[in-house]
C-alpha cells in the first residue's frame, strides 16, 4: 500500500491549516443579482464560527444529528464544516427526494435538526414532520416568515453565534481541537439500486486521508479555480469540497444545472469535477449541430476531428508538444475547431475529473484534441469515496487509474474488486448484518463491481457484479459496456439492457426526444403526439439501424435482438434512477414487465 506524508486527521485541523496557510485567498465564489461575489478563506472561516456557535446555542451537542437538504451553495459547506467543529453529524440529503424517502433517512438516521434552502423544500420537511418526533427544528436559508416556533432562518443562527462569540468561551479552533480523528463525521444514504437506502458512516478520518491523498495524485496549485455543480449530497462533490479547501482553491457555485454553460464561460475554471453523462452531453450536441450544418463545415470537423484525437493519442494525453507532421496539422485542426471548444467550457482548463461510471473511450479522447485532459477515478461511498485517480500526463482512457495512497486493491478470484485502506467506511450505521457482508473480516471491502488491473496498476471497470447478464444459453454478459456503446447514438438519451435467464438481450431505449423529433420532421413523418410517433415503423426502423451501427463490434449473443421505445425518461421520482442518477434495473423491469413479457413472446426465429 502506497502511503503519503504525515496526514492531518480531522476536519477542523485540516480546515485550520488551510485557513493558516490561504488566509487571503478566495475561498468561494455565488452569483447574486447577476453579480459574482467572492469570499476569502478569512471571511468563510469567521462565517463558520458564527454558525457553529450559534448550533452550540441551540444546545446541539456532539453527536448530535443534523441533516442538509439543499441543491449546491455556500451555506451548504459552512454548515456542513460547522457541524464538523461540533462533533455533529452531518446527514447529506438529496433535495431531489420526494418526502417519503426524506423522513426514511431523517427517522433512521435519528435527525433532530435539518437545514433547508427556502419554501419548496421546506413544505416537504412540513408534510413528514408530524411522523418524525426526533426532528425539533427545520433551518432555512431564506428569511420565510413562519408563525411556527421550529422553523427558524439561518440568519437567526448566525446572530446567535456572534452574540455568544462576543463572550469568549469558545472559538472555532477551541471547538475543533475536541474532535477525534475516529470520530463519526457524517451519514451519507446510499440509494442502492435495490432495497432500502444504507447509511454510510464515515469518520473525520475517512475523508480527510482521502482528500489529502486525491489531490495529491492531482496536484492541484492554490489558487486555481473550480465549478460547482454536481450535488454535494453525493460523496463525490463531497470529497472534492474538501480537498478544494486543503489545497487552497476556489469554488465557484453553479447557479443551476441549467446554467452550467453560462457560468462555464464566466468562471472558467481551471479544474471541473463531473460525471461522464456530462461529458457526453456536450460531446453529443457539438455533433448535432456539426450535422446541421453545410458539407463544407462538415468535412472541416471531420478532417480536424481525425487529426486531433490521432494527436491526442500520441502526444496531449501525455502533456507533450505534438511533433513532426502533428506540429503542422494539429495547430490547423485546433484554429479551426478546437479552440471553438475550449472556449465553451472557459478556455482555461488544466484538467477535468470524471467519476461515477467509466467514461467512453471516444469521448475521452475528443476533449483531451480541445485540450481538454480528462482523468478518470473510481470509487464508492463506502471509501469516502475516492480509491482510483489517473495521474496527470499518465492517462489511459477506458480505465480509471492507480490505487491512491492509503489504499489497496486486489482482484477477488471470482472477478470482483476489494478495497482495503484509511478510506474504508465505519459500517452501515444500525445494519451490522450489511457491514459484515460488505467488508470481511481481513478488511477488505466487497464493491461489487467486477475489473481488471493491467500491468501498470491500473483499474479497469467492466461491470457490476450484480448486473452481469446469464442468458438461458449459460453466456455472460456485462450490460454497461453495450450500453455506453449505444449512448454514442445521438438519438439515443437513456438505454437499460435486459435478458438476464432470458433466450437473448433486448435493448429498453429511451430516445433523445429533440433530435428524433428532428429526424421525423426531416423525414415527413406525420403523428398526432410523441407517442404515436414512437410506434411510427420508419422510428423503429432508425433504432434498429442504430443499435446494428453500434453492435457490430460485440459478440452475437451479446448484441440485443429487439428493442422496446420508451416515451418518458427514466427519473428519480418514479424510482427508476437513484438520486446519483444510476439506473435501478430491477425497477426498471418490473415497470415495463409486460411490454418486455410481450417482446420475448413473439415468434422470434
């Protein structure tokens, strides 16, 4: 196992070195009235201490349990490192839950105080609170005038804090230095793709040895900028919070999902964080509006789009200079599209990260032509979460890296990853039986997904154990990487392969609703609404010559033999996604059960 320096052990100590050492610099950047405001570490450090005294106050105590329920903002980390000075609990929760699914987490996790942004989300603490007689006060960040006395504004807190701060019984740091490094730091709710979701415990420890590590595989200088916008509910955006912090970088928070391109261009960070939908998106829409355009512009992309990523292959991905023929092409190829870009996404990256699902060899490469390096990671919530990271000017596209310091990993013979290190989780909190099936007694944890190392120690991702497809031939297949394969398919938005026990796979499709509208107004097709357009023969007739465009390349047991049209995207309200957006199979089945019954009935010799 690969070790670092020396690490700092808790939040609080690793926040107080940063505030030590970046003192001026700025920590945070949110977009108010059409105005970007700043904050320097100083002015977040004084804001937190104000917020944890004022917590103190209200006779919060260590151990106690606070949950977070808002999209990405400031106030979402203060309080977050507030609670963490405390010895509170930090219960992170997806704003996109619906109220049933928030008063499971707030009852199990034994919550006493939840903080909300404004009157959306708090209607929906409203409608639970009756059943939950642990919840004693809803916080909220907004100022709403509420004649009830267990809703009060975050303000409120502040003030609180300030008054007995005027004391001088307690500061932050006086606080922070009580905490342990095995101390509980927060309960993150995993939404598992089957089941009731599991608290993860994660100690000060846990996050802090692996945020160190992670951006020290990255290295990433004080003072560079990143965008915030993947949720910080999920231990991903979690991780890269703190160790934004500890290596002296400033956050910038999107304004919204559907702000990302604006606020790309205004902040332009130098480092983005996101997940390979994300990527793909953008990919996909150059590409469609590459295809509106005239044969001359086409050809143009296609002879730039070719140069690129040969010279992305041989010589970017590394951080090398292009040489010989390359020096000549590139540099017309990067005039004529490249730069166009870049210039999308800021123009001043240094890197990109992505997490949360392999990343398309294809899509990979294109970003690196518009200088754009993404490096892979891997990891879980149960590892805090980061395990794998791709060092910089050592890319390999398809796989997510090295094991970082303090972490080990090893190939189960049966295929499935283990993990073993500072970054593994305390257990399942009130689920021993859970805990003691996910990590052993050698402590080594059980992911769940399948991979290869190569020779280089770096992971590749093939599947996840629990989806792997047995067809009633006895054939294997892992469903994933068909299904990034169809994804290229600009037609196509969202894809679940099924055939598990079942004669051969079918493909369950959720199609690009724009850019097939598109094609059927270019075709002449005429339908009454999107629906009868889905049973139009000409429709089926494109996403089978699709699915055989992206197919040709697998094996014929693997290649999905019919295809089912679904007209509404997959989403966290119905529960066919989990809030981080991974797609629950079963689910997804068990909705569609008799048009998938119906398709494997035909005569299909």
């Amino acid at each position: 196992m690969k070790e670092s320096t020396k690490y700092l052990e808790t939040i609080p100590e690793m926040f107080a070195y940063s505030c030590e050492k970046y003192g001026d610099l700025i920590r945070f950047g949110e977009k108010k009235d059409g105005v970007w405001k700043t904050y320097t570490f100083r002015e977040v450090r004084d804001i937190i201490e104000a917020l944890a005294l004022g917590i103190h106050a209200m006779g919060f105590k260590h151990g106690d349990r606070l949950a977070i329920m808002s999209e990405n903002c400031k106030e979402w980390t203060i309080t977050d490192l507030a609670c963490a000075h405390l010895g509170v609990v930090s219960v992170a929760v997806y704003p996109t839950l619906p109220a049933n699914q928030v008063q499971y987490i707030l009852e199990h996790a034994g919550v006493s105080a939840i903080m909300v942004p404004d009157t959306e989300q708090l209607n929906k603490v409203k409608e639970i609170k009756k059943d939950l007689p642990e919840l004693k006060y809803c916080f909220t960040f907004e100022d709403l005038q509420e004649d009830t006395d267990w809703v009060l504004p975050y303000s409120g807190l502040l003030k609180s804090g300030e008054e007995l701060k005027k004391s001088g019984k307690n500061s932050l740091e006086s606080l922070g230095k009580k905490i342990k490094k095995n101390d509980l730091w927060t309960l993150i709710y995993t939404s598992g793709t089957t089941g009731k979701p599991k608290g993860v415990m994660l100690s000060n420890f846990n996050v802090c040895s692996n945020a160190q590590a992670a951006m020290t595989v990255i290295k990433i200088p004080s003072n560079t900028r990143f965008l915030s916008f993947l949720p910080l509910s999920h231990s991903f955006e979690r991780i890269v919070s703190h160790g934004s912090y500890y290596c002296g970088s400033q956050v910038f928070f999107a304004e919204s999902l559907e702000k990302i391109a604006d606020n790309l261009k205004e902040v332009k960070p130098h480092y983005m964080f996101a997940v390979p939908r994300i990527f793909e998106k953008v990919y996909a829409k150059i590409h469609a509006q590459v295809a509106s355009g005239s044969p001359l512009k086409q050809k143009i992309f296609r002879w730039a789009k070719k140069v690129g990523e040969t010279t992305a292959t041989k010589f970017l991905i590394y951080g090398k200079r292009p040489r010989g023929i390359y020096a000549i092409n590139y540099p017309i190829a990067k005039a004529l599209v490249f730069k166009k870009i870049s210039k999308i996404l800021g123009g001043e990256f240094i890197y990109a990260v992505s997490g949360g699902a392999p990343l398309p060899e294809h899509i990979g490469t294109f970003f690196s032509a518009a200088g754009i390096n993404i490096l892979e990671g891997f990891g879980l919530t149960e590892t805090s979460p980061v395990t794998h990271l791709t060092p910089p000017g050592k890319i390999k596209f398809g796989k997510v890296g090295q094991s970082i310091p303090g972490v080990e990993c090893k190939i189960d013979p049966d295929g499935e990853i283990l993990i073993r290190g500072h970054c593994v989780m305390q257990g399942y909190y009130k689920n021993p039986l859970e805990t003691a099936e996910t990590i052993d007694q050698d402590g080594w944890l059980h992911t769940g997904d399948i991979g290869l190392i190569d020779e280089d120690g770096y992971l590749k991702i093939t599947d996840r154990k629990k989806n792997i497809i047995v067809t009633a031939a006895g054939k294997n297949i892992a469903p994933a990487p068909i299904e990034n394969k169809m994804l290229e398919s600009k037609y196509i938005e969202q894809v679940v392969v099924i055939g598990d026990r079942r004669k051969y796979p079918i493909a369950l499709i959720v199609p690009a609703r724009e850019e097939l509208e598109k094609w059927a107004q270019q075709e002449e097709i005429i339908y009454t609404n999107y629906y009868s357009l889905l049973g139009n023969d000409k429709i089926y007739g494109l996403f089978e010559k699709e699915l055989q465009q992206f197919q040709d390349q697998l094996a014929r047991y693997e290649k999905a033999k019919k295809i089912l049209l679904i007209a509404d995207p997959f989403s966290i309200e119905n529960e066919e996604l989990t809030p981080s957006l991974k797609v629950r199979r079963n689910i997804v089945e068990q909705h569609y059960k008799k048009q998938i019954d119906a398709l494997y009935g035909k005569d299909d010799d």
